[in-house]
C-alpha cells in the first residue's frame, strides 16, 4: 500500500513540476542561479554588500550540495552562450499590480524544452525524488514505532498537502535537506550502536552544508549516544562524531567565517530584512504566525501570492489541531508509558520551533513558512498521526486511509488545475502561433544607438488601399535578439519628397508586455493602423516604420544582420495622382 500511496502522489507532483511556470516558487528563480553558475564558473558563489553585486544574489548564502548534486547531472543541458535571466512582471502583486505571478514567462520557456530550461525541469524532477526518498524513510520510522497503518498514515499526512509537490516540485535545497531530515529521523529512533552514531554524524553533516537549518539536527545525536554503554563507548561515539561533522561541514563553516566573519555567511543576508521586526509581546503576532504556517504547510503557491480556497484550509486545519490535540491528550494521560524514541521526536520539533521564532525575529513575518522548518517536518507527521491513532484512539484501516489519500490528491489537482494554473497564464504566444509568415519579408534588426542585439521586424503585411483617405493596417513580426534596454513603441509617419510630415503616430508594439520584458526568442504579431489623410496633395510619399522611444522620442537604429547600419525605419514608398 505504502508504495500506492508513493506512486499517487509522484503523479500528482510530476504533474506541478511539469506544468508549474518556472521561477514561479518561492527564490526558485535564485536557487537555479545557483546551479547554472556552478556550471559555467566552477566555483562557489560569493556575496558581497551593495553597491557591489553578488555572484547569486539572495540564495549566495546557501551550502551547496544539493546545487552541486544537481550540476553533476544537468551540466550537459546548459547554454553556453550568455544567459539572459526571466524579467520581473511589472504587474506582480507585490510590486503592486494584480498579477500572481512574479516573472514574465517568454517563448523559450515552452515546449518542447531545450538547453538550460530543460536543464531547470530535470532538477525540479530530482528535486521530487528526493522528497519521494524522504518519504519512504519516514515510513520506516514510523514502522520502528507504530503499526503499519498509523506509519501509512503519517505518510499520508504529508502526501495530502499539495504544498509538498509545490515545494518538492521546485529548484531549491529543500528537496535534498527533507530526505535528510527524514534519514536522521530514522538513523535517531533505531540507532543504539557506535555503528547507528557514525551514520546519523554523517547524515547530519550532509544536511548542514544543504541548509543552514540543519542545525537543528544536531541535538539528535544526544538519543543514540545516550543509549550507548558503556560511558566509555559513549565519549568514543562523541568524539566520532565530532570529527565526522567539522570533516565533512566544518569547511563550509571556516570559509564563512574567513570570507564574512560569521559562520552562516548570514549577515549580509540579514541586511535585506534589518527592519522587518516582529511584537512578540501581542497576541495578533502569533495569531499571524498560526496562519501563515497553517497555509504555508498545506497550500500556499506561486511567490507566496495564491492561496488554496477557504475550505481546504478549513479541512486541513481542522485535521492538524486534531493531531496536535491528541499529543497533548497522550502527554495528559500516558505521560509515564511514552517510549523514550517518541520523545526524541517531541524534542526535534521543539528545537525547529524555537529556531523558527528566533529565526523570525530576525527576518521578520517572511519566516512563518512550513518550509523553513524541514527538519522538523518527518517527527511533525509522525507525531501527528500518532496523536490520532493513541491521543483520540481513532481506529483506521489501510482501507481508509487509502480512500483518505485519494480524495486528498483529488482535491489537490482541483485545486492546481483550476484555483492556481489559471492564475499563471503565457505571457508570450507558442512558437506554432507566430511560425506563419507575413508578405513582405524584411532585414530590420532595430535597437539602441550604442547596443547589440535588439529586437528584429522579420517580416510585415499591408492591408488597404495607399490612397486618400484609407484606412492601412500594417501587421508585422517581430522577434527579440536580446533584451532591449529601452521599452519600445512604433512609429508610423508618412512623409513627402520635402521630409514635410503628414503622418504622425505612435502606437504601443505589445500592449501586453513591454520591451524590457521580452527575452530573447520571443515573437509577437502586432497591429497598427492609420489614415492616409484625404487631403493628401499629389505626389510622391514613404511610410516610414520602425521603433521609437516613447519618453525620450529617440528612434531605434535600424540594422541589417550583418550589423550594417540601414537608417532607423522601414521605408514604403507610394504615389498619390490626383
């Protein structure tokens, strides 16, 4: 059954990892930067305070090994050429528009994956198998303390809530550090040997240089050692795992400390949150805090910027409080008969919780995310499920929980395919839609006076009649070399032969975007539309069309591909006879 319950929620996973925006997950975006700049640097990354700018901006900080895992498998997938990063969305709802989502999703992002963005969807997939191993691992400890089906159950506890796929389905450390915490869990509640010791030293060790939450992994070692006799061996086990620790982490600290003089690499991380405080002294504080976990742990998408609908959170709440509860209630009544294992349990998530506040008294309220508190997660759904099963002595079958687990991943796929994908549509047509080309072929490549690349008119279509008082609409094709620094609108002018001007119109080239936003790929079909005026005397007369900046009325130089400078429009000529 367990692996049923493993096989349902890997679909259901695979499906966000595969369908999800990439970037559209919390730092996402800054993890990847990660990976991709030991690809092309091999090297690790180094902060630096503003004005100077960091090799990974917000996630430098990081240990590295899930990103150094994920590079040894993805290297061959990168781009070698120069990478140009997805633009913000000026419409963001934390920038203050309306929009969920955080970047701007252009052609390259899409079907069928190539290079570096194919290279991003494997490492959310490797990301999921590591949840997938964490997973398992908690089911074995959960088998070592209770009967099969309460372990089931604290398996599904956590296959229930869709904000595992979420965050497992992304590129981050979280992945990696959750099948660790699981590992240690396990290694804690069956280690009773120097041999159970050693491993657990080096488990922990990994996951200190994953996450620096990992710290609070530490105190695990205390259970295993002090089951080991005699005192002698016990000091052996500690010394043991001393040297395995600063071994196999110690590096990755020393070189904090030497680079930053902090031993997390934290301070300029800090920096960005310096003014984001938290009253601890009010209720509305912790009241706040309650929430954003409860969300945080059982739906909560995009940059924090989607919720899950009100009666999820009803259900899902409701079904924590009654494990937490029944904790309480076996703390209450069977105080005595508790096995010492399951107070090893208890005492990890007590250290994540106080790391967690003290966590959030430094960055602020951005800390109340079930996700900073991975360690804790594998005791917290063993816990939770044994809370159920002795606190309330509700008695379930495999059955039932199995019909449990499939109406939850029903939900869950409700929820991200109607309430979360719609929120995050393209922002750039499908290469199929714009392949189509227009009449009159073009060499027009259009940009900044002093820079490369720009933005290429591949080919347009006039419709109407060049005649006194037509209407001419103009189509064209446009696709992006690279990102434009300046947002760009055409212009349409018809003059004579005397450069007098009778025409002149600006019009938006893609209402929807702007051209800072474009990255390079991208095509568009765009619109325009005019009058030849009905006055128009006899003569001879050239439609000019190119790119002109709105602010400053400065026109884009036009190029050919072979950077041959052409003027700065496209010219139609036409004669009017009277």
């Amino acid at each position: 059954m367990m692996r049923f319950v493993l096989a349902l929620w890997c679909v259901g996973a695979v499906c966000v990892a595969l369908t999800n925006p990439l970037g559209e997950a919390p730092d996402e975006q800054a993890h990847f930067d990660y990976v991709r700049f030991l690809v092309h640097t091999h090297r690790l990354p180094v902060q630096c305070a503003s004005p100077c700018i960091s090799d990974v901006p917000g996630e430098g900080h990081q240990p590295p090994l899930a990103y150094v895992l994920a590079a040894l498998v993805t290297w061959p997938l990168f781009d070698t050429g120069e990478w140009v990063p997805q633009a913000l969305n000026p419409h963001f709802i934390w920038q203050g528009g309306t929009d969920a989502q955080a970047l701007i999703h252009g052609t390259r992002e899409q079907w069928p994956w190539q290079g570096t963005f194919l290279a991003w969807r494997l490492i959310r997939l490797i990301s999921l198998l590591w949840v997938m191993l964490g997973l398992w691992l908690i089911w074995l400890s959960a088998r070592t303390l209770t009967p099969p089906v309460v372990a089931l159950g604290a398996v599904a506890v956590l296959a229930a809530s869709p904000q595992l796929a979420f965050i497992g389905g992304s590129v981050s450390n979280d992945g990696l550090l959750f099948a660790l915490a699981a590992a240690a869990t396990y290694l804690m509640i069956t280690a009773t040997a120097l041999r159970g010791v050693v491993w657990l030293s080096i488990v922990i060790a990994l996951a200190l240089i994953t996450k620096q939450s990992a710290i609070v992994l530490l105190p695990m070692l205390i259970w295993p050692l002090w089951r080991i006799h005699p005192f002698t061996q016990r000091l052996k086990g500690a010394a043991i795992a001393s040297i395995l620790l600063v071994g196999i982490a110690g590096w990755w600290y020393g070189r904090n400390l030497l680079w930053y003089g902090d031993i997390f690499g934290f301070t300029l991380f800090r920096q960005t949150y310096q003014n984001m405080t938290l009253d601890f002294t009010t209720l509305a504080t912790w009241q706040s805090a309650w929430q954003q976990l409860m969300r945080s742990a059982w739906g909560v998408y995009g940059w924090m910027s989607i919720t899950a609908p009100s009666w999820w959170y009803l259900i899902t709440t409701t079904i924590s409080i009654i494990g937490i509860c029944g904790v309480g209630i076996v703390l209450m009544t069977q105080l005595r008969h508790i096995p010492a294992r399951w107070w090893g349990l208890a005492f990890v998530v007590t250290i994540t919780s106080v790391w967690l506040v003290m966590f959030a008294a430094t960055v602020g309220a951005v800390a109340w995310q079930t996700r900073l508190a991975i360690p804790a997660i594998p005791a917290c759904a063993i816990l939770v499920a044994g809370g159920l099963q002795y606190g309330f002595r509700i008695t379930y079958t495999t059955r039932h929980v199995l019909i449990a687990v499939v109406c939850m991943a029903l939900c869950q796929q409700w929820i991200w395919w109607y309430a979360v994908l719609p929120r995050f549509p393209l922002h750039m047509p499908a290469p199929a839609l714009t392949a189509q080309a227009l009449a009159t072929p073009t060499e027009a490549v259009f940009a900044a006076p002093t820079a490369g690349g720009g933005i290429a008119l591949l080919d347009y279509t006039l419709t109407g009649t060049l005649a006194p008082a037509s209407t001419i609409d103009v189509t064209a094709r446009w696709q992006a070399l690279s990102r434009a620094p300046v947002a760009w609108s055409v212009f349409i002018w018809i003059v004579n032969e005397q450069k007098v001007v009778f025409v002149q119109q600006t019009q938006p080239l893609f209402p929807m975007i702007p051209t800072t936003a474009w990255s390079p790929g991208d095509r568009v079909y765009s619109t325009h539309q005019f009058v030849i005026p009905a006055d128009l005397p006899a003569g001879n007369y050239v439609i000019q069309f190119g790119l002109v900046d709105p602010l400053t009325d400065t026109r884009a130089h036009r190029r050919s591909y072979a950077e041959k400078l052409m003027g700065d429009s496209v010219r139609i000529p036409f004669t009017i006879v009277r």
